[in-house]
C-alpha cells in the first residue's frame, strides 16, 4: 500500500499538490468557525457525586443560585444616602435589563440587608445570576461589565463571582497558550535551520504542521456541531497536530535524503522513503489517534 502510495505521489506531484492546496483552502475557510461551536463550561463530571447533589439540591429548592457579584462603592459618603441609592438602584435596574439575566438582588432592594453592606457604609453588594450557555452567558457578562464600567454619577462598580472568573481564567489561559504558539513557531523554524541546513527542508514540517493544524480545525468544526466538544481543544490539538507533524515530516525528509545520498534519484528516493519512514509514520499516527 506505501509503494502505490509513493508511486502515485512521484507521478502525480501536481494532482497532490493541487488536492493539498484546495483542502488548505477549505479548512482555513470552515475550520476557523470551529470557535464559535465549541463550548467554554463543561468541567464538572455529570455523573459525579457532587454533581448529583447539586441536582438534588436544585430539585428539592427551587431557585438559582448567584454566580455574578457586583461591589457598589459609595466614593465619599454612605451607600444609605439619598443620591448614592438613586445611582445604585439605576445601575441595579441597567443590570437586570440585560438579555439572560434572570434574578438581580441588591441591598437597597432588601431594604438595608446588613449582610450585603461593609461595616464601614461606604459600600453594598448586587447578587445577579446569569444564566443562558455558552457564548450567550460571556456576552451577557460582558454586557455587564461594560454597565459597571460605566456606572451613574456617584458610585463606582466592580463585578466578579463566580462566571466572571471563570471568563478571566478561560481568557487568561487562551492568551497565554497563544502567546506560546507564537513564540514557539519562529524557534521551531530555526531549529530546523540549523538541523536541514536549507530553507526548503526547514520549511516543509512547518508546511504541513500547517495542513494538519487547518485540518484539525475543520475536524473541530464538524465534531463540535454535532456535539459538544471543550474549546481547549483547540490550542490541545493545535499543539499536537504541530509537534507530530514536525515530528513525522523529520522522519520522512532525513529518510529521502539518506536516500539521495546511496545513489536513489529523486522519483526512487521518495518512494523508498514513504515505503519505509512512512511504515513508523503510519503506525505511530494510528496509535495517537487510538
């Protein structure tokens, strides 16, 4: 099967490469929406006991529990003043106008819960919870944080609870993990500089470290709408397709070249090398994927 497949390769160069530049096209084009089906929440086990408690407890009291808290600073003065609660009841109010916010609670709505005030007077609590998934609850957050950004004339807002970290930590960890890719690529590239000692050589497991990072996306794209699949896939299996594509393609050019030098021509030494180095490629593939 690698000696057809080899031999197919060698006579069409020019089919395999048009068929490889045509798929590039189409996962560039359809696997970058691969971010807009892929979910951000999902960590906890289902059929965990915790989660099974907290479905029980759900079952048996009704009512949702706030996951987004808003600190009302009163600046100078008291959250009790006249003016500082007109300002704070306005920005309550701008809160619970937004779209899959279904509870908001604050002080002044309790009537001076003391629970929700700091000792000092000088600031109060808002409990929200926010519901909707996905992409709907992140804008809904956002939403929020922009009206706390901008409060009335008087007080100051800062949100956090529960979602609102998890967003910072979902967006602190997609930076991060990208600022890594980049840094990582321009070094890989140098690597295998100094190890082929030629541009063309360097470049082709970059090449197709690209083929299979696109190609990874459209698979993310088609998976991800079908059922729900962890958005951290995306940098896991960027990672992945880019380390063993480098990986696989060194194995296929140091082979071809090793052959180059026993004498093959280029048609023979490209064939002997998928017959060889493509047998460890294709076992090695087929063991990641099991």
């Amino acid at each position: 099967m690698l000696t057809r497949l080899g031999r197919f390769t060698v006579r069409r160069h020019r089919l395999v490469l048009s068929l490889t530049v045509a798929f590039i096209v189409v996962a560039a084009v359809l696997g970058t929406r691969a971010f807009g089906v892929l979910q951000d929440e999902g960590f906890a086990d289902p059929g965990s006991e915790s989660s099974r408690a907290e479905a029980l407890i759900d079952a048996r009291f009704p009512g949702d529990e706030p996951n987004t808290v808003v600190v009302v600073s009163s600046g100078s003065g008291d959250v009790d003043d006249p003016a500082i609660a007109m300002a704070a009841r306005e920005l309550v109010a701008a809160i619970r106008a937004v779209d899959h916010v279904i509870e908001v609670t604050s002080y002044w709505d309790l009537r001076g819960e003391p629970a929700l005030r700091s000792t000092d007077g000088a600031r109060a609590l808002v409990l929200a919870v926010v519901g909707g998934e996905g992409d709907d609850q992140e804008a809904a957050l956002e939403e929020v944080r922009d009206i706390a950004a901008y409060p009335p004339a008087g007080i100051t807002a800062a949100v956090g609870g529960e979602e609102a970290a998890n967003l910072d930590v979902a967006t602190t960890i997609e930076g991060d993990l990208g600022r890594a890719e980049l840094i990582a690529v321009p070094i890989t590239l140098l690597l295998l500089l100094v190890v082929f000692g030629g541009l063309v050589a360097a470049s082709l497991p970059l090449f197709v470290g690209v083929v299979a990072v696109l190609g990874t996306f459209l698979s993310l794209y088609v998976i991800g709408s079908l059922t729900d699949v962890s958005v951290y896939a995306i940098n896991l299996t960027t990672a992945l397709g880019l380390g063993l594509a480098i990986d696989y393609s060194l194995f296929i050019v140091s082979r071809y070249r090793e052959e180059l030098r026993a004498g093959r021509d280029v048609d023979d030494a490209v064939v002997r090398a998928v017959q060889t180095a493509g047998r460890t490629v294709l076992i090695s593939a087929l063991t990641v994927a099991v």
